[in-house]
C-alpha cells in the first residue's frame, strides 16, 4: 500500500502517521520527493481500512499494491481448489458442465431435462426454485415446492443440484441441495454471504452486473472469512451500453479470475447473451478460454418456458453442444 | 407492447397468437408488410410477461410502448406523492435536507451531529447502524447498539430517522425508525421489498449502481403492489468507465424520475463522488435541477470517521452549503 | 419502423402523417387502441430519418424494426463476403492470422518479425507507422519512414501489409498497402470513411471503444455507400467499469456480427486485454466463437517495444499459440 | 511515479532500472518491502512513458502520482484561463450563453435565431455547417455553405461564431470562424488536434462518449502543447448503459475539470439529453455546479429542424430559462 502524502505534511505529522501504521503491523518506508513524499507500506495490509487513510488531512491519495482479499488469493494459495459434490469435481483441469431450466415447471419436466442433460454428460442439474423477476407481477418461481421437484430429480438421476437462494430466511430449505447460488444481484448481500460462509456448503457465486474481478473477489473473501473455501465463480456477463445482447459476457473473466485465484470459475453463457443461438459459440469461447465448467439453462419445450425461454437451449442442442465441447476439452488437455 | 413476427408466420399461427393476447384481456391489431408482420397489443400490458412471448416461434421481438410499472406511474397518478415523516415533508415543492455522518459511532457523535444539522436546517437524521462494506475485514456498523444511539439522538432532537437495512431478519430493530433505507446494493432484494411493501413504513429506496430508471421503478412497484406507497426514490450515482470520482452522478435521472413517476426523489451527492469538495456544487447542481431533497453525510470530525471520511462534510461547511440551498430554493420556487 | 402518437392526436394530424410517409415510399398502417395510437411503416424505411420523425409534435417516440443499414445487412445478402488480398482470404471458412509488432520500428525489427510470423502461419503483416497516443510526448510512429519499411518486410516475405491511416492526408503514403486500418478512435471520422469507400481498397475497421454493433455497422455501411464492398470488422474490446483489463473483450460480438453481417469478423485480442498473458486464451476464445481471423501483436523483443510491448507475444509464443489455433480450427470446421 | 518489481528481481536489475529512469532525470527511491519492492520516481515524470516501463521484465505494475498533463494542469497554472473572442469572454467568474441551431438551414433561420437567441443574453452563435451524422443516408450538413451563412448572421448581429471541424481538409473554411470545435468523435483525432494547436485559434473541445477527465485533459494537451493554450472544455454527456435519455450527462465533471485544470468548462445540454424538456432543469444544474458557460440548441421551428429537431428549444423558452440562469448566477458570484 503506498500513501501519497499532501506538499505541506510537516515531519511531525509525518511521523504520527508512521506510528500509526507500525500499530497495525505493517512497516513505514518514506520517500520525499521535491513536490510529493510517499509512504510505502510493507507487510500484510489486508486488514488496513483504505478509506480511513484516505480521509487523514495529510493524505492526498492511497493506492493498493497488494490485493485487498487473501483467502480467495493465489498468492496465498498457488494450487487449483478443487470442489467435489456427489460425483461432479469443479476445478482442477477438468470440465463441468452444469445444466437444467431456468425454472423448476412441474415434476415431469424437470425429471424430463434432467435425464436428458444426464444423458449428454451434464455432471450437476441446475433448476430455478427462487426466481429473482424485475416484475412483481412475472412469475416468481416454485419456491418450496420447486425445492422438493428439484431433490425427486437428484433422487432419480443421481445428479446433485444447484439452486438459487434469495434469501437468509430461506436457508433450511437448503439443507439437502448440494450446492447454493448466490445471484448476481445477490453479490453483496454481506449478510447472506457472512451465513453462507457459516454453513460450509459449496457456494456458486454469481458476479454482479457491474462489480469488479476484485469485488467478486471480496465477496468469496466473506464466505471464506466466515470459514467456508467451497466457492465457486461465476461470470455470466456485465452490464454494458451494448443493448443488442442481454449483457456482455465478460470472457477475459477466465483467465484474469485464474491468475487472481484458485477457485474455480464457470460460464453462464446464457443468460449473459439472452439469445439461445448465441449460447453454443459462447459456450466453446468459454472453455477455449479455460474455464473450468458451463451453467447452461436447458428446457424440454423453450417456447413453453416459464422464464427465459428465448435462452434455452433444446435437449437435441444440449447434446450436440456437449459432443463439441468434449472435443474442445481433449485439445484444451494436450498442453 | 408490439410484437414483431417472424416472416414466414401463417396466417393460422397469426390467430392462435391474438386468441393467447385476447385471452389476457388485450385486444391485439395487426399490420401485415411485405416482409414483416407487427401485432400491436391495445390495453393493460402491466402483467404480459414479455418473456414468454419473446420465446415463442413466430415471434422476432416484443416492444414495449407503455412503462410496465403502474403504481409508481405518473402517468395514473399525476399528483406528486408527498411523504410526511414527524415535521418533515418531502415531495410536493419543498426542499427537505437529510444529514448525518456515514456510520454512527456513538452517543455523544450522533447526538452533537444531530443537533448540529437540526440547527443548519436540516429535517431527518441519518446514520449507519447496518454498514455494507465491500470488505470483511472492514468496520461493519454498531448494528442494534447503533438503531438505539439514533433513537437517543431521534428524543434529544425530535428530528425523525432514516437508516439502512441490510437483512430482513433486522425487521424488528426498525420499529421505532421513521424511513428504512434500502440500499443500493440491495434495489432488487425482492424478498426484502416484498417485505417492507407490507410493513407499511416509509421507504427510502437507492438506485443500483448499474440499474435503469425503469428498474428502480419496478423496485418500488414491488414495494407499492404489496400496499406501500411511501416510497422515496434516491440517486446517488452509477457505475461508469470515469474512476476519478467514485460514482458519476446521473443528474438527470432528477427530471426523468420526476416526469416517470409521482414519488419524489433526493440525491446522496456524498456517495456519488466521494470527493467531501464535490459535495456542494453537486448538492446545488441537484436542487438547481429539482430534486425534492439531499442526503449528505455530515461528521463532526471526517478525519475520524470510521467509514467514508473523504466524502463527509463538517457542520460548518453543511451549515454554509444550507443557506446557500435556500437562497438557490427561493429561485426555483419562483416560477 | 414504428410511430406511437401522443394520445390526442387529431384524426387530421394523423392524416397528414400518414400521407408525409408515403411520399418517402413507405406504406403506413394505423392500430388505434384507447390510449395509444401506433402507425407502423411498411417497405425500405432505411433513408428515413428517425430524429426528422420523432421530432413532431404528434410523434411520442419512434422504433426502429428493421435495421437501419442496407449494403452491410445479411438478410440482403445472405452469403459470407470474402476478401482477397495477395495469397490470404479473409471470411468463409477459414482463419486468417494477422500478426507483427504494434510500432514499425527499424528495417531489422519488421523484417525479423515479419519472417517469424510468416513461418508460424500468420498471412498478413500488421505494424503501426502513424501511432494514436493518448500523450502528445509520447511516440507517435516512424510514420513516412515506417511505410516504407513495412513495404520492405512485404517485398521481403510476399505478405500483404496491413497498417492504420490517422488521417485521410496520409491517403497517398497508402497506395501500395493492401488493408487500410481505421481505428477505434477514427470509426466515426466520417470524412474518412468516405473517402475509404472511393478507394475502394479493403478496410479493416476497428469497433470504437463505446461504440454498439449498430453503429459499427453503420461506419461500415459508409465505407459500402460509396462503392466499397471490401470491410473486414474488427473487435479490440471495449470500455467498462473493469479496469483490470485494459478494455473488456466483447466475444459476443462474433456470433452478433456474423448475424446482423455478411462481413468477416476479426478479433484483436492484445489491444482487448493489454496483457501478453492473455493473449492466448482471448485468441482461443475468438475462434472458438467463429471468428474469421485474428489480428495479434508480436515483438521479437516486447520488453524493448516502443508502444503497447506488455500486450506483445514473442515469436515464439506466437508459434506455440499458431498451432493450438490450427487444432482449434479442425475441430470448428468438423460440423 | 510508482514503480512495482516483481518479487524476483535481483540488486543488479534493480540498479540498472534505477541508472535508467535516472537518464530521464527523475530520482528513483527504492523501498523493499518481504514480498514487494517500490521504487518512486521524484521529478518531472511527464515525458515518461508509462508503458514503456511497465512492459520491462521486471515490473509488475507502475502507477501514476502526478498527472501526465503539464499546460493544462492547475498545478502549474493556478490562475483561470479567461478566453475572449469578440465581445464574449469565457472563464473566470463569467457565465457565457452560447446558443444557436444544430444545423445551419436557411439564411432565414441562422439569422433569425441569431437575432432571437442575442436578445435573449446569448454571447456566441453555434450552428452546425460540417454535420457528423450515424448513417450515411441523414442529411450531412450545408457544409460550406452553412459556413457562408454563419458569416452572414456574425455580420448581422456581431455574434461570433463556434462551429465544428470534421476534418483537417476543411480548416481553410474556419479562417473567420472564431471559435473552432472539435466534437466528441473527434476528440482523439489527434492529427487534427495537433494542427489546431498550431492554428492558434480558440478550440471548443467535447469529451468523447468514453473518455475519462484525464484522456480529454490529454487532448487539451496536445493543443497545447503544438502552442495554442485557447482551449474551452465542453462535457456533454458520456456513453452509460442508461438509454433512456440519449446520454449520461456527467455534472461532476464541472468541479473536477475546473479542480484538475485551468481551463474553461462549458456543459452542452442538448445533446446530453436528447429531450428538449430537460434541458432547463440540466442547464440550471450545469451553473449551480460551477460551469462557465452553456451551449444550447434553440431552433426557431424545432418540430421542422434537419438534425436534432426533439431537443432544441425554442426563443420563447431559450428567453425563459437564460433569464432563470441570470437569477441564479447571481447567488452564485454571492460567495
């Protein structure tokens, strides 16, 4: 961290700041140049509040060298996390692919979609029980009920489930569901996070629509603070003044989330494109890029989807997606 | 709403099409092109959800022509809502000045900021109780011990309080408070404004910071379908490329939430730039531009607050700025 | 294209609409709903001017349905437009790579990297000579001097040149160049485009950093109006809130201009990203989601490069990517 | 200047970055931290260029401290810069109404509004000759002989004139123009730039869609340093995700402009908005912030106006609202 001190600090006053910094554990270094004197601060600044500095009289400007987040960070922590739920591993170099409807609809059909992305190589079912809708008056998804359809379905296929929680009061429901979502609206809900970090069940956090890769990060850094490390991230489009597509799929996400950390990082192409046709080339850049696995939203009839379903893909299109990714990955290995 | 058909739709799929719009209590118009066919949609769009018609097959595009919000429409409701909370009154022409520092911090700081601001003009008192803040390493508000100082300060000064909610589970602690805010981080925690649609209490509800005015809308149509219609609108900047100030400050979001919706609508010109020297051109830039109040942080020694220091401004510069918005107020009020 | 009137629109006014409208050609259908009058246009609505119509007193808002660009619209010309320059094709089915330094730097430099990339398989030789830079103490190019040496390396290797005009007085020094680059910053220059279009020499046109699909489109639908049917798009990524990434990669903008466009899409991945590191997996990405070609920067000493060296690959990396890329490729053409 | 090493580097490495940036004449400060070493540069690091350092091998990141702007930076210019050009002047404690229609159409219509828009207060007449417009099928302009008219309507009323540059060509045309602007397409034409620096003629330059304060401040820096320091800024709103009004007008940068730099500030209304009934209510904003002056679009027919028609006002209320900006400028020079 360096401090940027204003032209008129006097010594003394620059030496009550430096006792204060040693206070926290980190070491003063100073630099006085003939206009601008700057403190280097070196040693563990994650805890050193960058806005309590910033705000000193003396202070002009503080920038941070060091990342703010330390358990999500692969400075800390060079090797992969490698997530494992039911016989689904995320992470590693490896390729999930996670799939089911935006919505759970009716038992028939997400048994139906479930089996049918099973089929295709789909490791974990992905279904809508809590749905977050701009609109009070749109569908507001199945909640309880969409919670048990979901757990008939991992009863039927094996397959372990991934569900969106909007809320703390809803978190008992939760207890058999293998892995919670934490929506892109969601992401700094700093009360849901300090609890899901206290449950120690695997997270899959959704970045915001306009957060950064470091505040994504900060986010995970709160489960993980709260002593949970089973998070993973997801990318799935930031929101642009592009208007043609639902948001823009922010694809360098992959590479920059994977020097930055070791947790595993998914796709969700699509609700970032928001146009099935665009969910198979998204889909391919994804894991061209490195990703570590795909959330793709799969219905058996998208015309007849509750919500989203212009970005369904078919099961027919699910499968044949899934053949070319496999082939991807093979190329993605032989390095 | 307008729906755009794919070129080769048939006549037959034309009309199962407009007996499904019909079936909605809609009464559907058609004109056919060379190349394309349009099916104007005539009456109450509100509840359409222009998803599912997006996805079915014969469909290209839906188009909106009317705001899918109702309650908050000035469009059904031209008089401006006026709010009264204790003495104050916001909405309608007046100008009403809610101040306090970031986060309080204890009896004797909140009680001498509160009579201070009282006695520069202003009407509410805010304070942080509940703190967001980006890090979990980060101080997080003195949360219960907090609502209750504000309440001390709330019997000492008579002024009324506003103060953030972060968790539905903190409901209880805000009985006595006279407006909840609701963050921007949490514009679209549905279950959180279903909730506080039915408590009944005045809402102060903050703009995402990469949410549109219709989204803020539809935020407060949560709010006011569940039988709240107290509801304060309030920008306080959106995210954009510029980072030399913190937020960009959507000035016009003043004249455009004012010509949407009846609700009335303050500024935070703290949050949105960050920079306390910004605080008053923007303070006056807002009323200058009709806004119907400010929040602005006040603390009686911004070098030791705990949060948001660089932003706030000191009782003598937020009593200066004051009298300064009364005489810019007398002008506006002229017309 | 369609007209929603205000709602006390005369049946007069609305006649007078509809007869202005059909002396530009296009047939007018009126839907009369209780509070909304619409009027859709049928036929080439391509020349009417949006602004010119929502300007009228009676006029509420206008929507485009149809897109307002004619000689660039795949729906008017359905097949892929290739483009020959020397002995590389760009658009079909192939993958063309473009690759060299960001700056012509000396005879030694261009020819050196020019030989490098030729053996690796790229087709075209970029370099700057007429350098954008933000600082005007900054270097801006050999200009002149680094034509005349790109001529060299194309005499040298037999690789087609392809380099950035800065303004159209340069348009002589271009006569033997094969692709002329227009800039992120120049995609609006009008006049430019223009005169580019009488020349009738292929054009690489670059995306503006805030500019929509449209708007590009449009850009290249200038270049096409005046009689040059020779425009290769070019993605390098755009402007957001992310400040990590020097710009944010739009991969989306392969499958969306490949709808919208018969042109060839080319993906410029060390300008999106401005990191080396990154480089690779953006270009995987970029064929993955159906790119016609990439145009990649390569130093044979980045740490030495006058401009943009941390986002420059060696050639060595270069080659090593070149080949994953073929691989890549196979797989893409298999379906 | 702050250099960050990467956490390898050895004593020699660091010693020959420091003898290099010392060949620069600036003084390099190491401070070595356990896992990160910083070296500051004290001096004058305006020349240096910052990536060219950071592409070395052993540099992690640099980070600037001083702005890379010199002739345009309050720092080294305290005193605002005051613009005089005919009877107007522009800057200092002034506020100057430049007001005129989009588009140059008739001898009529220029002089008319010449001689509404004078009676009114206005010191400057705009009017667009050289048209920058979307698509090349809207109408471009009378270009030069909306020049002609111009000079026409200055004669009439002893207005002087501001009006936009498209491209270098045309600068023979702007010999008796006073003021030249380069528009927001424009602002990073740097070929253009640098002559208008060596023209010496006062230049009225608009932030680009996506520029930050910095990158427009860089540009006012490339006119000046090619020796012309009349250079007038002009924010007329940035490119945000919000559609509904055509831009995001960003008011902040009034305090920031004037804070970063010495030069005038003038905010364009018009175009931020796109709708002629905000632009009084941003206008009265633009001066309580602070602006130096307004650039407004008033036509005498607004519904029949070529370009732009939905956002001009007309003289009656251009009147109005110049004499509400009277009002107000007056409690602004009250301080």
């Amino acid at each position: 961290m360096i401090i940027i001190l204003k032209e008129n600090t006097t010594a003394q006053e620059l030496n009550t700041l430096a006792e204060m910094v040693k206070s926290h554990g980190v070491t003063p270094h100073i630099t006085e140049g003939v206009h601008q004197t700057i403190m280097g601060l070196v040693g563990d600044t994650t805890r050193i509040d960058i806005e309590s500095l910033s705000q000193l009289k003396i202070v002009e400007a503080v920038r941070r060298i060091q990342e703010p987040f330390k358990n999500a960070n692969r400075k800390f922590h060079p090797m992969d996390t490698v997530i494992t739920v039911g016989d689904a591993v995320i992470g590693g170099n490896s390729l999930t692919l996670i799939a089911g409807p935006c919505s759970v609809e009716s038992e028939e059909q997400i048994i139906s979609v479930a089996r049918d992305v099973k089929n295709s190589g789909a490791k974990i079912l992905r279904g809508g029980a809590f749905k977050p809708r701009t609109s009070p008056y749109a569908f507001q998804g199945m909640r309880e009920e969409g919670i048990k359809l979901l757990l008939e379905a991992k009863k039927d296929t094996g397959l372990p489930i991934v569900t969106e929680i909007m809320d703390l009061s809803q978190l008992d429901l939760f207890d058999e569901i293998d892995i919670i979502q934490v929506g892109a609206r969601n992401m700094q809900n700093f009360e849901l996070l300090k609890q899901l970090g206290r449950s120690g069940k695997p997270v899959l956090l959704k970045r915001g629509l306009a957060s950064t890769y470091q505040e994504l990060l900060m986010s995970a850094e709160y489960i993980m603070a709260f002593g949970n490390d089973q998070v993973i991230l997801c990318e799935r489009g930031v929101r642009t003044f592009e208007t043609y597509t639902r948001n823009t799929l922010d694809i360098s996400a992959v590479p920059a989330l994977k020097k930055l950390s070791h947790l595993p990082v998914v796709i969700d192409p699509s609700h970032a494109a928001g146009i099935a046709d665009f969910v198979s080339p998204l889909s391919m850049a994804a894991v061209a890029a490195g990703a570590d696995g795909l959330m793709i939203e799969v219905h058996n009839d998208p015309s007849k989807a509750k919500c989203d379903g212009p970005q369904s893909l078919t099961p027919e299109s699910f499968d044949k997606l899934a053949k070319k990714l496999t082939s991807l990955k093979k190329i993605m290995q032989e390095d």
